[in-house]
C-alpha cells in the first residue's frame, strides 16, 4: 500500500515531520469546498500553503528524479538520488570533497564506490617507494575535521577509510618517518 513519503508545498517538497510542524505552526489555512480529515501524518487534505495550493502529498510509489529528493527545510533525503549521478553532481559542487562527504553520510553512496573521487580530489599522496606495485599508494581528501582515504588493496581494487583529520595527519606522519632515507618514488 502506498504511503506519504513527503509533501509539495511553498514550491519546494518537504518531509512529512516538517510538513507537520509547519501546520502545527499555523503556516496551512483551509482550502474551501473540500472534505474535512487527515491523514496518516495528521495533515488536513484541505490544507493550503502560503500561495493558495493545495499541500499536495507526495507517495512511495511516484518516481523520484535521478538527482532524489531533499527536504527543502531539514535538508533530509526523502528518496536517494541515483548514485552514478549524484558522484557527477558532487563533481560539479563548489566544494566536492562536502559533497561527496554528504553523499557517504546519507547512504547514497558507499565509501568504497569513492576511490576515483578522493584520488582526483585529494590532498596529498602518500606513497611506499619500496614495494614497486605501488600498493602503498594512497590518496587523502580532507573537510571539516574528516578525512578520507583511498588506497589499492592488492587485488587491484579502491579501500577507502573515512578517518579524523588528526588520523591522518598521524597517519601522514607515520608513513612520512617510514619512508625517511628510501630510493625515489617510483609509482
């Protein structure tokens, strides 16, 4: 059975806990001429935003856009966007490294589908001029207090760890003293 997964409103959707707190803060009037009730969230269906619509309810069955929904006031995913897009999309942002950080957090994508994208925004490279496959070859995106970490397991594919910033930089420091006094990178 299909239910309310959010609600179009002020030109913008929003999720249903939003939704409600705008009622209960008065900001829907009456539209005339329609049944009187609720429904599952407790929202009249004569409800009216600011601009005279109606507040439309949005279902679990309609098609999201690729790029997903987001709550126009808590900024909540109400449906994920397609993850090959939205990697493209956080390319584009101001700052990718937020984007993609927004991105891991909200389960659109997964850590390890990020190695591309640390690698091609990171900053720093950390490397183990001594194995020559290059396996300690490792890449490092920093924001805000977080850092990621994309390196090659030796099965030729990205791991990808999400560390603190004070982490790596020990991390950094440890690989630094490590390679102290080895021959040239080669990787």
């Amino acid at each position: 059975m299909p239910r309310i997964v959010a609600y179009t409103y002020n030109a913008g959707i929003h999720c249903p806990a939003c939704a409600a707190a705008a009622h209960e803060k008065g900001r829907f009037r009456d539209a005339p001429g329609l049944p009187p009730g609720t429904d599952e969230h407790g929202l009249p269906y004569a409800a009216a935003d600011s601009e005279g619509n109606l507040v439309h309810p949005v279902f679990s069955t309609d098609e999201p856009p690729v790029e997903g929904w987001y709550c126009e006031t808590c900024d909540a995913v109400i449906a994920k966007p397609d993850p090959e897009h939205a990697m493209h999309m956080a390319m584009d942002a101001p700052d990718p490294i937020a984007a993609m950080f927004r991105l891991i957090d909200t389960g659109v994508v997964d850590e390890r589908d990020v190695g591309n994208f640390v690698a091609m925004y990171a900053d720093g490279v950390w490397t183990n001029p001594n194995d020559g496959l290059c396996e300690g070859l490792a890449y490092i995106a920093f924001h805000g207090g977080r850092a990621l970490v994309a390196s090659w397991d030796n099965q030729g594919f990205w791991n990808v760890e999400e560390m603190t910033t004070e982490e790596a930089e020990a991390e950094i420091a440890t690989r630094e003293a490590e390679s102290e006094g080895e021959e040239e990178d080669r990787c």
